[in-house]
C-alpha cells in the first residue's frame, strides 16, 4: 500500500509542478501589470522632478521571472514533500497506536495528501510570491530604487506584517515577501 500511496504522490507531485509554474508565471505577469500601472502613475506624477528612467524590457524580465520561478518550485517541493512526509508518518504512528484497520489508515493518509485547507494555503503563499516577483522586476526595470513594505492593516493583520508596515527598502535589499503563509502583504515604489 504505500508503495501504492508513494506513486500516488509522485502523479500528483508532477501534475502540482506543471501547473504550479504555470500560475506561478501567470500571477507574476499580474503583479508587472500592476507595476506598471503604479510605474506610469508615478511618471506622471514625479518625472518633473526626478526624470525616472523608463527602459523596460520585457523579455528580460519574464527570463528572470522564470529562473525564480523554477528555483522557488525546487525549493517548495521539496519542502512539500518533507511535510507531507512527516505527515504520513504520523499518521501510520497514530493508526498502529490505535489498532486501526490498514482501510481506516489509509483513509486517513489519503486525508493528509490531498488535504484542500494546505492547498489553499499554499496556493495563496505561492501566488503572492509570485505576485511580488513580478513587481519587483517591473519596479527594478522602471528605474525605482527603493520599496515601501505595505501591509494590509485589518484584523486579519500579524503583529510582525504590521511592525514593519511602511518601511522603505532599498528595491535589490528588501526582504522577500510573502513573510509567512496567507502573507497579504506587498512593496509600493518609494520614491524620496
């Protein structure tokens, strides 16, 4: 059976692989439109004064963004596959200790792989970094050299996303966002 379950992960691993770089790209793309956006804003508003530099290249940002992209899947996979794996053995620990069947384990473990509160979790972690991704490559090719840290501050706010709301970071030194899963926060360009 668990060889069974472990070829069950691995189909679901490559099929997670596929489409998380594919929304991944998608979310990023989302956040360099809405860079731009801020960043045309911003020229309107500032270029008087401080003549920003426009020289946006498409192409070198989507090649950066792919490269993030491919290190961050390394990176979650391989720390999805440790916590489920912690998971599952946990959960057959738990069913030896209570003289379950093999079929009430099993129902168990099927729980713990295709649990929907940890896909929406990480769903929501990973589509923000790759939010943030983009618009940082938008602000970086927009000429902006700092960032503002901007958190939403409702209820739902932590303590650490509201103890660093509002401060500036230098755009190549900032701290890499989502800070925590469920992370809402995101960077403004800062202009002094």
């Amino acid at each position: 059976y668990l060889t069974h379950l472990q070829g069950v992960w691995q189909g679901i691993a490559t099929d997670f692989e596929e489409s998380y770089c594919h929304y991944l790209m998608q979310s990023a793309e989302v956040g360099e439109e809405r860079a731009k956006e801020l960043l045309a804003e911003a020229k309107g508003r500032f270029n008087q004064r401080f003549k920003l530099k426009f020289n946006i290249n498409g192409d070198l940002i989507k090649q950066a963004l792919e490269q993030s992209a491919l290190e961050r899947i390394t990176t979650t996979m391989k720390s999805l596959e440790e916590t489920t794996l912690k998971a599952v053995r946990q959960t057959l620990a738990n069913g030896f200790d209570h003289h379950q069947s093999w079929r009430q384990i099993a129902d168990e473990l099927t729980a713990v792989i295709a649990d929907p509160r940890r896909a929406e979790m990480i769903a929501r972690t990973e589509l923000s970094w790759a939010y943030t991704q983009g618009a940082l490559h938008m602000y970086r090719s927009g000429g902006v050299a700092k960032v503002q840290w901007r958190a939403n501050n409702d209820q739902r706010c932590c303590e650490r996303c509201r103890a660093v709301h509002g401060k500036v970071y230098p755009i190549d030194d900032c701290p890499s966002l989502p800070m925590h899963p469920r992370c809402r926060c995101t960077y403004m360009p800062y202009f002094d």
